[in-house]
C-alpha cells in the first residue's frame, strides 16, 4: 500500500517531467540586459534599511524561476533542480510527521496578516503569521475564495483521509505529501505562484503541521 | 460653467469625505467586515451610476501648485510648460538628466530644479498622503492629476524606438519576472497568464491578455473610495511592492521608471481617461 502510494508519486512526477521534456521549448532568447544590471535597477528602487536586506537576496531558485514565464516553458533541466533544490529544503517538526492541531491551522489559514510592512502605515504587526490562504483558494465551504490556486474544499476526503485509518502508515505517508507542498510548494509544483512558506520561515514545521491538519483531519470544516 | 462644476464636485467631494472620515473608513487598511464592504461597493456604484468621480478635484489642486511651484517651466518632452497631450508621450529619454523618465520622476526633477526641493524634500511631498484614509488633499497628487488629465483623450505612445527606452522596457520587463523576497512572488504571480483568475472577489489584469495593462494604466491617477483620494502610478507600484514583502518602494527610482516604462509600452495605443475610479 505504502509503496503504491510512493509509486504513484513517483509517476506524476516522471510524468511532469516527461510532460515538459515533450514541449521542448528553447531556454529563454538571449538577454539584451545583463541580469545584473536588472538586479542593480531593482534594489535601485527598495529602500535600504538594514532590517529587511535579507529579503531581497535572491537564491538559486528564486534564480532560475525569474527566467521563464511558466512552468510550461521551463526545460526540463531547469524543472528538475528545482525541485531538487526544494526537496533538499524541506525540514520536518523535532517529532516527525504527526497529525497537527486543525484548530491551530484554521487561524493561519484565515489570517490574511503578516509580513507586510512600510514606513508611511499600512502595515502588519510584528507578531502578525497569517498565511492569507483565502486570497487563492477557495477552502471551507461558503467562505468566499481566490481562483489563483487548486480548490481545497473536502481535500482530506479526497485523499481518502477517515477517522478509521487516520493512524496508519499511508495517512501519515499522505500528511507528509501534503507537508511538503504546503513547507516548499516548489517541491512538488516548481515555481508556482504558492510562496514556499516553511522554507522562508513564514511558518514554523509545527504551523504547517497544524495547516496540513486543517486540510485533511476529518472533523475539520474543510472536509464536512 | 466651469465654476458651477467646480462646486458641485466640492459638494460631492465633501460629502464623500464626511462619510470616509466616519468610523467604518478608520486609520489603516485593516481588512473590512462584509457590512462595510457592502457599503463601500453601493457608494462605489452610486459614483459610478452617476459619473461623479471626486477625483476631478485634484485637477483645479493641481493647477494652482504648478503656479505656486514654477512648474510652467517644467518640460515634459514637448517644451517647457506644454502640457497638452505631454503625459501620452511618457517615459521617454531627457538629454537635459541624462535619463529615461516616466511623468512622476520628471515631476520630481523639475521640483528640484524650479521649486528649489531637494530629493529629500521632494520623496515628502510625494508621500503626504501615503496611508492616509479620507481628507488627505496633496499638491503632489494634484499636479500628478493636473497632467494626466491633459492628456485625456490622446492614446498613450512611449517611443520604444529610442535605444535607450527601449533598454529600459527590457530592464521593466525582467524586473517584472524576477521572483524575490520572502514569499517568491514578481509582478507575473499576479498580473500575468491568458487564464483569468481572482484574488479574493477581485478579477486581477493580465499582461498576457490584449489590452488590459492599458485598461490598467491609463485609467491612473485612478480615486480609491476606500481611502478618498486618488492614488498616483508610483503610490500604486509601492502598495503592490509592500503586498509582494519586498522593502519598501522608493518613488521616482530607477525601479519605478522601468516599470512604467514597460507597462505604458504595453498600453501604447491605449485612449488616457483620468481620473479613474475603483473601490
């Protein structure tokens, strides 16, 4: 069963990759601009406080995602160290993949705060973790939602997650699936528009284990 | 005429100030329950149904601070104080800075030269009411609002002919594409792709699809009823900058001509018809 499940993964993904193999598409047409000269003009324009230098060093990814306009475009050399990247990324809680506290991940889910900052006002609080899910997806039923993301309502039910199997090995093989995209969202899906909220530290492996929670666990609203 | 409308937008204006100013409209951009929502979206359609645009006032704002500022020495490309039709024409490249300048950068530059502002001075007067909700009038806004609306009628046509526009639509191009900052996202995670999608309630404009970064563009200095004033390209780039958790926007920086640059190249062709209006 485990393996099944392993095995199916593995499938989607080979087929990705074969899928954006198949469209050979050329790497983007020689550069006109020095990408450094890209990067001097846009850090021309950020302010330089000392706190939020960090925000603006691009890493590798970051790097060769910036090259393509989607992934349909991307080879598939470029596709696969993405995600090796990412993979290489992702850390788990001290306990290892466990069911999360669905209650915890309801408020991340819903709280469109966090992160957000300028001197002149409009700006979260410190404190503020939210990870503004809404904004993309539609989740539990009746709350209004974004179109840019997959459809989450029911999501658990439909990796077949019941109150019956909730403690056996392929659950927890399908809470960690679903960790890893909500850590590194590049991961499994490379240079999707989902910020890769674990691996920039926007949440804690517990936060996610807890948003994972509230997609799947079967008492959660998102699969009532 | 002229005097009578003038009034009549003043009325209107003072009303929709009065009703921003209530408590629903308070000091930040928190985000709002349904009922004001609700509210926000009827006094929204109400403006819309009856073509009051509350924005209209910058204009008479404007007019006077380009006096009180000497700007009628300001030459936007077409001569000093030649105004008409100037801002269709922009970013284009000025001999004079030795640069590619969109409308607001060049307004900056001419602050300094004939007002006597210094940089630092001129970033505080383009900031005035940069996170203010309701009664915030800035000379800034106005002059910005005064020139746009100008060239009201004339279709946008930036000259990517010129080499050195040219370079700086590419530099605008790829900075549009370059994922950066804590949660990943470029100017693209929003605002591009042929499939049409929505944040929230709201329908995003795509790069990708025909005519919809001049649908976006020329409509700005576009009147925000949720704050009650209208808000300038650069003001928009910051508020997009901030969502996107990069640093903070500097106006009239590099970043913000290559962007204009690249979004007013694709809107080339575009009719201007400021000021426009959204929630």
């Amino acid at each position: 069963m485990k393996k099944g499940l392993i095995l199916t993964g593995l499938f989607v993904l080979v087929a990705g990759v074969v899928q954006a193999q198949q469209k050979k598409v050329q790497p983007k047409k020689e550069q006109a601009v020095k990408q450094e000269e890209v990067m001097q003009v846009l850090k021309s324009g950020l302010s330089s406080d000392p706190r939020f230098a960090w925000k603006i060093k691009q890493d590798e990814a970051q790097r060769i995602c910036s090259q393509y306009p989607s992934r349909e475009e991307m080879p598939a050399s470029a596709v696969q160290k993405v995600i090796q990247l990412s993979q290489a990324e992702i850390k788990y809680p001290q306990w290892g993949i466990y069911m999360g506290d669905w209650k915890e991940g309801k408020k991340l889910v819903d709280s469109p705060r966090g992160g957000r900052y300028a001197s002149y006002g409009f700006s979260d609080e410190p404190t503020d973790k939210g990870g503004n899910c809404y904004a993309c997806h539609l989740i539990e039923k009746g709350q209004p939602g974004g179109t840019m993301g997959p459809n989450l309502y029911q999501y658990g039910k439909r990796w077949g997650i019941t109150k019956e199997n909730l403690n056996s090995p392929e659950t927890i093989e399908k809470i960690k699936a679903v960790y890893n995209i909500v850590y590194n969202s590049w991961s499994a899906f490379p240079c999707s528009s989902m910020p890769r909220f674990g691996y920039h530290g926007v949440f804690s492996p517990e936060d996610v284990a807890n948003i994972v929670a509230f997609l799947l666990h079967p008492d959660s609203p998102v699969n009532k | 005429m002229r005097k009578k409308v003038v009034l009549g937008v003043f009325t209107v204006g003072a009303l929709v100030g009065g009703i921003l100013s209530t408590k629903a409209f308070a000091q930040t951009d928190r985000e709002l329950t349904p009922e004001e929502e609700m509210r926000l979206v009827q006094e929204f359609n109400r403006m819309l149904a009856e073509g009051v645009n509350p924005g209209e006032i910058w204009y008479e704002v404007g007019k006077a601070a380009i006096k009180k500022y000497n700007l009628d020495k300001c030459d936007l490309g077409l001569g000093p104080g030649v105004f008409k039709g100037a801002a269709a024409q922009l970013p284009r490249y000025f001999a004079d800075a030795g640069k590619v300048m969109d409308l607001e950068t060049r307004v900056g530059w001419c602050l300094q030269k004939y007002a006597g502002m210094t940089q630092e001075q001129v970033l505080k007067f383009v900031r005035e009411c940069w996170g203010k909700t309701g009664n915030c009038v800035s000379e800034y806004d106005g002059i910005i609002m005064y020139l746009t609306m100008e060239s009201n009628g004339h279709k946008i046509n930036v000259n990517l002919k010129d080499p050195h526009v040219k370079k700086m639509f590419e530099i605008g191009k790829q900075i549009y594409y370059a994922r950066l900052g804590p949660w990943d996202f470029n100017c693209a995670t929003c605002h591009a792709g042929t499939k049409e999608v929505r944040i929230r309630a709201t329908r995003l404009w795509s790069a990708d699809r025909p005519g919809e970064a001049g649908q976006a563009v020329s409509i700005f200095p576009k009147y925000l009823v949720r704050w009650g004033l209208p808000m300038t390209m650069h003001y928009r780039y910051a508020e997009c900058i901030r969502q996107m958790r990069w640093p903070e926007f500097i106006p009239h920086s590099d970043l913000g001509v290559a962007l204009s640059t690249y979004l007013y190249g694709l809107a080339n062709g575009t009719e201007i018809k400021a000021p426009g209006i959204g929630r």
